[in-house]
C-alpha cells in the first residue's frame, strides 16, 4: 500500500479488522512528487468461507482519529510530469 502515515494506520486497522495481518513490512518513504508518502508491504490471510464473523473495529469514539479520504486526496498537491517521457 502506499498513502500517507495517516492512512496507512486506517487501511492496515480496516484490514486488521476484516482478515488476519500476517506481516506488516517496514514504512518505505518515498521521493520526489511523492515525498511525505510511504510505501508498506503487507501480507494477509483470508478465509473463503464465512464460518466466523470477522472482527469487529471499535465503536466510533474509541481508538485512532479517523480521516476523509476524499478531503486528504482533494488537498494533496498534485504529481508534477516530466516534460519528455523517459528523460
């Protein structure tokens, strides 16, 4: 995944709560136009059966602060291009 430390923290939470997190990589900033952002790897397993209910997040009020997505992304500056592609 790659996303801002905030969420990063969301998504690897909403995963946490929906399949089991079998490995979280180390945060991998990146450069250039997507300097602030990071890269994290992750490894889940899922289950193709609905046996059990998978976990369920904490009630709203409890836990990390939650983010719009749409916000974060609309105020986000956008990604400058290379005049010649492959210069």
């Amino acid at each position: 995944m790659t996303g801002l430390p905030a969420e990063l923290d969301a998504a690897i939470r909403t995963l946490t709560g929906v399949a089991y997190v079998a490995q979280v990589s180390d945060r991998h900033p990146l450069t250039g136009a997507d300097a602030g952002r990071h890269r994290v790897f992750l490894r889940l397993a899922l289950t193709a059966t609905a046996d059990t209910p998978p976990a369920r997040l904490a009630p709203a009020g409890q836990g990390g602060a939650l983010i719009d997505l749409d916000t974060a992304r609309a105020t986000r500056r956008p990604a400058t291009r290379k005049e010649n592609p492959g210069a």
